[in-house]
C-alpha cells in the first residue's frame, strides 16, 4: 500500500516538472541486518 502511494507520488512530481533530491522516512522499520543500517550505523 506504501509502496504504491509512493510510486504513485514520484510520478505526479515527474509529471509536474520536479527533482526529487531524497527521501526522508520517519519512523521506518529498519532490518537490522541490511547492508545500510550498519554503514551508517557504525560511523
């Protein structure tokens, strides 16, 4: 469900001519064994 209303937002921003420079998710579950949260989580 997250997954298509962000898909679905990305393409009206396109749509509409905008960058999209990043992406800030607040309270996202993060999997602990994923590659990102120990880069990060280990500077």
């Amino acid at each position: 469900m997250i997954k298509m209303k962000l898909k679905k937002a990305k393409t009206l921003m396109e749509k509409a001519g905008s960058n999209i420079l990043g992406v800030i998710l607040n309270k996202a579950k993060v999997d602990k064994s994923s590659s990102y949260y120990h880069y990060y989580g280990d500077e």
